[in-house]
C-alpha cells in the first residue's frame, strides 16, 4: 500500500468513529494527476445523492501533458457495495455525523483507494484541550 495524501485536518476537526475503505471513480489522467501526489482533501466531504455516496471539493490537480483537461474539483462517486451504502446512510443521518476522506492509497494491485470515515465534529473545547495536553506532554519530555 503506497500512500499519496492524507488529510491530517480531519483528525483535528473531527472525531473518526468508524473507517471504511472505499473506490474512487476516476476519469481519464486523474490516475496519473494522483501518482503525481497532486491530491489535496483539505474541505472534503461526503454525501449520499440518489442513493450513491458522492465525495465533494476534493482536488485533483490536471495532468500537464493531457489531451483532455478534466474539472479538478468535480464532484466523485465513492464506489461501495448497496449494503454498505445503507450502512453509511444510517451512520450519517446521525446528528452531527458526517463522511470525511482520510487517506488516498494505491493497492498493490495498482487500483486508487480511498479510507473515509464516518466522523462527528469536534466542540471548541475539546480541540482546546487536546492542543494543551500535547504541549503539556512536549514539556514533560522535555524536563527529562
């Protein structure tokens, strides 16, 4: 498993309850766009649209020498089995809970993956002090 881009945001805002692995449904060169690790998720975000499971404002930069200039910011069908659709339908209808991509990885079989994961957003609060536990810790580490 090669990993090309993480979204160390997510694990920031949110609260990551369960992880699932989910295809992408590409177009033309954005395959090689993401061997190039030209990836950013940023302020992606997942939604159940005609029963699919459709992934928004994830940029995939176009690749320079293509014939065809695809959009980078169109919206991408996560590819998932009709059980595990209503799975995550369930979880997400939740309040608070949302679909947030974490990870895209190519298999060992060269195929593009994406981990998403069914998280709840995080109160000021608790952000606050998980920033001063880290620095606490640092502090420690540092006395030693």
């Amino acid at each position: 498993m090669k990993v090309i881009a993480t979204n160390k945001k997510a694990y920031h805002l949110y609260e990551i309850i369960k992880t699932k692995e989910a295809g992408i449904e590409l177009k033309g060169s954005e395959v090689k766009s993401i061997r190039e690790g030209k990836v950013q998720m940023k302020d992606a975000y997942g939604r159940v649209k005609n029963g699919e499971l459709i992934l928004y404002n994830m940029h995939i930069s176009p690749y320079k020498n293509a014939s065809l200039q695809i959009d980078p910011d169109r919206p991408r069908k996560l590819l998932f089995h009709k059980y595990e659709i209503r799975r995550i339908v369930q979880s997400i209808n939740e309040k608070g809970m949302t679909l947030i991509p974490l990870k895209v990885y190519f298999t060992d079989k060269g195929r593009v993956k994406m981990e998403v994961g069914i998280a709840r957003g995080k109160r000021v609060f608790e952000k606050r002090d998980k920033i001063i536990k880290k620095e606490m810790e640092k502090e420690r580490r540092r006395n030693i």
